[in-house]
C-alpha cells in the first residue's frame, strides 16, 4: 500500500496542484504539516492506494525530461545533441479538478483518501511538453 503526498494547491515553490511530493509505505510517520487537511489551512493532501507498492510509485516519480532543441533558452547554442531539457518537476500529476466531488471533499475535510487503482487510474495521467505554447499538459495517458 502506497501513501502519496499530492499539493493541495499551487504552491509557492512552483510545485502545481496534484503533483506528488513523496510516496511512503503505508503507515509511516509524516509532519503535523503533512497531516493538517486543506479545510483547517493545510497545502497537502494524501492519495492511499492500496494494491499499489511504494516501490511501485517511486519508480515513476522522477522529472519529465526531453531531448533539448536549437533555441532552447536553458542553452541558446545550436549544439544541443545528448542533452536533456527538464521540463516539469515530475512525469504525471493527478488530476484534482476531474476527481468526484466526493473525493475532493473528502480531501479537504479530511486531507487523505483511500481507494484502489481502477477507482483513480483515469485520474493519474501523463504529462508532455507542448513546444508550441511552452507550457506541460495532460498527455492523456494513465500513469499506472
């Protein structure tokens, strides 16, 4: 069983709204930060997903990078080649908006909630990079 530390909101730190933070196993200790739900002022929440390992979430967690292109301003060469672009924190992001109202007013109330992959896959998607407006969005694809 994995615990899955999501913003609650933007944050501050460039981190968007349902991005993870970390991932522990089910049952291990977080902060009074951690715990307090968004209703009484808390920037988290926590996703448990109960036939999904941490081992198993972990392994997706990294950055969404992407081959680096001429122009692109964290180089402002033209020879780019073997060089990776980090374009999102993360590789997907849960999608808080979509979730059941039951669901995200459960967040707020309580800042956790509990379910099993086929009840949040759609939710969990990909992200990618649109070069054309610069910005990271849903690719679409679930994660898990």
């Amino acid at each position: 069983m994995a615990e899955i530390l999501l913003a609650a909101a933007d944050l501050p730190s460039g981190t968007r709204r349902g991005e993870p933070i970390a991932v522990r196993d089910n049952g291990a200790p977080w902060s009074t930060a951690e715990l307090l739900p968004p209703t009484d002022g808390g920037m988290f929440v926590r996703l448990v997903i109960t036939d999904v390992t941490a081992a198993q979430v972990l392994a997706r967690l990294g950055p969404l990078m992407e081959d680096a292109q001429p122009g692109d301003a964290e180089f402002g060469a033209p020879d780019v080649e073997d060089r990776k672009v980090l374009r999102a924190r993360r590789r997907w992001r849960v999608f808080v908006n979509e979730l059941p109202n039951s669901v995200r007013n459960t967040f707020g109330r309580e800042g956790v909630y509990t379910t099993d992959l086929a009840q949040v896959r759609q939710y969990v998607r990909r992200l990618r990079y649109d070069r054309l407006t610069s910005s990271v969005e849903d690719d679409g694809v679930t994660e898990f």
